[in-house]
C-alpha cells in the first residue's frame, strides 16, 4: 500500500510539473501576445482617427468643389446676362444710326410737302433728289441691290413667280425683273421677283 501512495504522488508530481510546465507556456506565450494584441489595439486606434482626417478631408473638397460650382454657375449667369445687354445696346446703336441717316429726307419730305410750288417737273426733280438721298443712306447701312438684268436664274437670290417663252433668250434667264431684290452684308433680306425664259 506504501509502495502505490507513492507511486501515486509521483503521478501527482509529474502531472502537477506538466501542470506547471503548461501554465508556464501560457503565461509565455501571453506575454508573447500582450504586445501584439496592444500594437494592433494602437493600429486600429490610428486606422480610426486616419478614417476620420480623411473623412474630414474629403468633407473638405466636396464643400470647396461646391463652392466652385456655384461660384461658376454664378460667373455664367453674369455672362450670359451682360452679352443679352450688350446685344440690346447693340441694336439699339444701329437702329439709332440708320434712323439718323433717314432723318435728312423726313426734312426734305416736309419741305416738298409744305413748298405751294404747282411746277410738276421741280416737284418731280425734288422726289428723284429725296429718292437718290434715300437710296445712299440705305446703300451706307450695307444694303446691296441684286442685279438681275442678262443674268442667268438663281434661287438663292431670285424668285421666279412667271416662266415665259423667248426664242432670243437662253432657258433659265431672266426675262424681266418685276420687284428688286436687295441684299444687306452678304445676307438676301428679299430675293428679286423675275420672269424667267423656259423655251
């Protein structure tokens, strides 16, 4: 009976050494760990606050690209609100230039109108005077009149209401201007009304 109690201790001392031997492995590899598990809690603490600076950067650039939005939508609106002027300025000037050069033949209506002269031919002389006074300060303002005499039918510049036959004349001319047709700067503001030959 001695002889199993001390087998049995034996037992208990070397199950107690491993016991030992295991707690001593833990708390090792505990320490091993502790500063792991620390440098990961300090990495996620710094992952966090770097998450935050960013989103606080990115908040940063959103609000200042915002800004330059509006800021250029703001700068548009400007420009398309001073060029609507500009253009109304624009007009204004040029009708008020082509009203000034028409004002001398008001001037020379009135006195025809006004003279007690019953001569037909002075009065007939004073209208040609008034229409050739009136015909330059058209021609001043860019106005152009389409010739139409001996030349051959284009619909960018004619309208052919009449097609007549002239055994003289080759198919596709202009036979007779019937309305004059003017151009102003390069642009038709009325096509020539023509009788056009169509043997």
């Amino acid at each position: 009976m001695p002889f199993m109690k001390d087998k049995m201790k034996k037992k208990d001392e070397v199950n107690l050494e491993d016991m030992q031997e295991q707690i001593n492995e833990a708390e090792t590899q505990q320490e091993e760990v502790k500063p792991v598990a620390e440098e990961a809690v300090e990495e996620s603490a710094e992952t966090q606050e770097q998450a935050v600076d960013e989103t606080e950067k990115l908040k940063a650039e959103i609000e200042e690209k915002k800004n330059q939005y509006l800021r250029l939508q703001a700068d548009f609106e400007n420009f398309r609100r001073r060029t609507r002027q500009e253009k109304e300025e624009l007009g204004n000037v040029v009708t008020q230039t082509i009203l000034k050069d028409m004002l001398p033949l008001l001037d020379n209506f009135e006195r025809a109108l006004a003279s007690d002269n019953k001569d037909s031919e002075g009065f007939h002389k004073g209208v040609e005077m008034i229409y050739n006074q009136f015909a330059e300060a058209l021609k001043k303002n860019g106005l152009e009149y389409i010739e139409t005499e001996g030349k051959k039918f284009d619909p960018n510049f004619h309208q052919a209401v009449m097609r007549v036959q002239n055994p003289d004349l080759e198919d596709e001319t202009i036979a007779a201007e019937l309305q004059k047709g003017y151009i102003v700067k390069g642009r038709v503001v009325r096509p020539s009304m023509v009788q056009v030959v169509s043997n």
